[in-house]
C-alpha cells in the first residue's frame, strides 16, 4: 500500500507542485485581504490535488497492472483514499498558514487571520472528499437490484451538486453559517462515502469500465442479454459511396453529448445565481457570470475533448483525408461546443435580461475562442503528455489574464464585440494554418505514452 502511495506521488508531484504553491499564494491573499471571500481559490487547488489526477492515470491504463498486484481490492482503494483525501487536506492547510504567516513576517501591522485560515483548510478536506466518490463511483457498479442502483445515483447527483453548486454558493461562506453548515456537512458525509468506496472498491469492474467494456446491468436477478445481429447480406448490394469517412459521426457524437453536458451545468449555475442573488450588482454581474462560465466551458472543452482526441491520433491519421481537413475535424471539436453554447447562453440571456445581457454572453464565448484554437494547435505539436497539459493551463488562464489587461487598458468593463471578434478571427486562421503543420512535423503526437511506474518493478 505503501509503495502504491508513493507511485501515485511521483507521478504527479509536479501537479500537486503547482497546487502547493497556489496554496502558499491564497494564503497570503487571505492574510492580505482577509475580509474577501476566498472559497473559490481554496476549491480550485483542491480540484487539481485530489482524485481527480488518479481518473488520468484510469483513462491512460493504470488499473490493469494494478489488478495483477498483491493487493485486495480494499487495500488499493484505501491507498488511494488517503494518497487523496486526507494528506492533501492535510498539506494544502499546512501551506495555507505557511503563506499567511510568511506574509505577516514582511507586514508586522497585519495579523494572521485564523479563523479563514481553518476554515478554508476544513474546506479543503471536505473538496477533496467529494471529489473521491465522483471518480470511484464506476467501481460500485450495478449490483443486482434498485437499491443499489439508487444508492449510486443519488451518491453521484449528490458529489456533482456539491462540487459545481459550491462554485457559485462557496464564495462567503466563511461569513454565512448556513452556508458553511451545509458546506461541511454535505461534504463530511460524501468523505465518509468515499470511505466506503474505497473498501468495496473492485478493480476487475473498474478494469473493465475503463477499458469501455462495463459489465451488463442486472436487475432482479437477470442479466441483460444482446441479441445477436443477423447477418442480411443481398445479392447485387450496390456499395456505399467512397470518401464519406466518419469525420461527421467524430464531431457531431462528441460535440453534442459535451453541448448537452455544459448546458445542463450552465442552466443549474443561473438558477442558483437567480436563487442566491448575484454578489456584484447590476450588469457588472452578468459580466462576471458569463466570463466565469465560458472559461469553465472551454475548460471542459480542453479536457472532454482535446485530451481524448490526442491518445487517437494515429488512429485518426489513417483516415484517407487530408491533413487540412483532419486539422479542421480537430478544431471542430473545441470550437463548434463554444459556438453553440455561446449562440443559446446569448439566447436565454436576451429573452431573460435584454439585448445587453445577450451582447455580454455573445462577446465572452467569442473571446474564448481565441484559446480553444491555439491550444488545439500547441496540444497536437507536444502530443499527450505532462508538457502538454502545462500548456493547456497556461493558455486557458494566460488568456483571461490577457482580457483582463485589454479591459484595463481600454478603461471598460467588458471587451468590444469587434476587439473580441478580430481576436478569435485571427487565433482561429493562425491554429488552421499551423495545426497542419504540426500534424506533418511532430512526432510527439503519434508516440504511445505509457506510464511509467516503479511500484510494480520486481524489486
């Protein structure tokens, strides 16, 4: 159990790197400006410290030799309970006051502020509980009858409420008792639940699931059975016309599924900021929601997407179509989501709040554009890897700080529609002429990455 710790740990030390030193920054802004609310920060490092980086290692086969260890399936699921739960919780609060007490060194007239101090390391803990059972919940399976079958879909609603319903609800909660009551209560309970996950982890269903496999469902007792298809083969067939490929099914099956993801999630965001009151007044909040959540979506996008499409790449290069129009498949994933969530965000927000709002919407989903495309360019010239995914980062956040300074700088609170409009023109014309270059040139792309561990080495 150990040794698996300590694999998970040298794997990704570079990440949780990253976060600690995020970490050691908020605590120096809450010593700064302890009257601001910093939930928000405090969840975005426990979203890149938990168990959300074992679901990369899941995606890219680290189940399977796993499963040959000797190990019980409740051993590895505890190993990872506490490689995720509980020392991340217990360094990121340790940071926390690191950063604020460092800060109270080189400022004597500021006091260290322990209460939003403890607060955001109990925050912390109960983030990265829930993150626990959002990723092991495909171990549970569907276990013979309803009862079962609605622990998992509760447990799952549940973890996914509690995470983006606490990027909107989480800011100030270290001043609203209700608000951290419920906080610290929903999330103590889903870190008990991953508890449980963790003992009745089974790697065989979770080998399977990721491997696209998942077992049939059983209900009652009787497992589902497929019929098989009957062949139906007609003399004289005419065949099917050549060149139509499969790129449409490639975009249209992704593009949708992720569209219909993100809409559900934006729509649940506006109800409960209709529900709970926008913190800043006016247009001003409208400008922050939408800028909140087209970086979100693109985000999503990057991730859902992007990533995905990198591991299939030389697959992808078989197709007989040209580099132009793989180049252009590629983009389409990661552009056409953005436009469509944009046109029915713009949509709602006009019919809901005006013509303004909707102008808003429209100008926050077009900027975002600019990185969607220049990350798909940089992404397939590095190939799959941990460079990779730095850069991804740099850009998404890179470009909002980009916006931000073009906003100061024009003295305006929002982007125009034509600056905004002529930066994703000119982003989106300079990926389509590079990405197929990087296709043609880079050999990061086409390379198999396999992960490298040494708690299986023999020793």
């Amino acid at each position: 159990m150990m040794r698996l710790m300590l694999d998970y740990f040298r794997r990704w030390w570079w990440v949780l790197a990253l976060a600690g030193l995020f970490e050691l920054w908020v605590g120096s802004w809450i010593a700064n400006r302890p009257q601001d609310p910093f939930e928000f920060w405090v969840l975005m490092g426990a979203l890149w410290a938990g168990a959300n980086l074992l679901s990369f290692d899941f995606k890219r086969g680290a189940l399977r030799p796993v499963a040959g260890l000797p190990l019980t399936g409740r051993q590895v699921g505890r190993a990872w309970w506490i490689a995720t739960v509980p020392l991340p919780a217990i360094g990121l609060a340790a940071l926390l006051f690191l950063g604020a007490e460092a800060f109270c060194q080189f400022h004597p007239d500021k006091s260290l502020p322990t209460t939003q101090l403890a607060l955001g390391g109990l925050f912390s803990l109960v983030w990265l509980g829930n993150g626990f059972p959002m990723i092991f919940g495909v171990a549970r399976g569907w276990c013979g009858n309803r009862w079962p079958m609605g622990y998992n879909f509760l447990i799952s609603i549940l973890s996914t409420l509690m995470l983006f319903g606490s990027m909107l609800l989480a800011q100030g909660a270290a001043k609203s008792p209700f608000k951290c009551a419920l906080l610290l209560g929903v999330g103590g309970f889903l870190t008990l639940v991953g508890w449980v996950d963790a003992d009745r982890l089974d790697i065989g269903r979770a080998v399977q699931f990721y491997r696209g496999r998942p077992e049939l469902p059983t209900v009652g007792g009787q497992r589902f059975q497929l019929s098989p298809l009957q062949p139906k083969s007609v003399a004289n067939q005419p065949l099917p016309e050549a060149g139509a490929g499969g790129m449409p099914f490639f975009i249209l099956s992704r593009v949708i599924r992720l569209c219909l993801l993100i809409g559900a999630m934006s729509a649940l965001g506006g109800l409960l900021l209709i529900w709970r009151g926008s913190p800043m007044p006016g247009h001003a909040g409208v400008v922050v929601f939408a800028g909140t959540w087209s970086l979100m979506s693109c985000g999503f996008v990057m991730v859902f997407q992007l990533i995905p499409a990198l591991r299939q790449l030389r697959l992808l290069r078989t197709l007989p179509i040209s580099l132009f129009a793989l180049a252009a498949a590629l983009m389409a994933i990661m552009l056409l989501p953005l436009c469509a969530l944009g046109a029915a965000s713009a949509a709602v927000a006009g019919v809901s709040l005006g013509t303004s709002a909707a102008l808003t919407f429209l100008i926050a989903y077009i900027f975002e554009l600019a990185p969607a495309s220049l990350a798909t360019f940089l992404a397939i010239w590095l190939g799959d890897g941990k460079p990779s995914y730095a850069v991804l980062i740099v850009v998404l956040f890179g470009s909002q700080q980009v916006q931000l300074r073009l906003q100061a700088y024009l003295h305006v609170l929002e982007l125009p529609l034509s600056l905004a409009a002529a930066i994703a023109a000119g982003s989106v014309l300079l990926a389509l002429l590079l990405t197929p270059w990087a296709l043609r040139s880079s050999c990061h792309a086409y390379r198999t990455r396999t992960l490298g561990t040494t708690v299986f080495s023999p020793r």
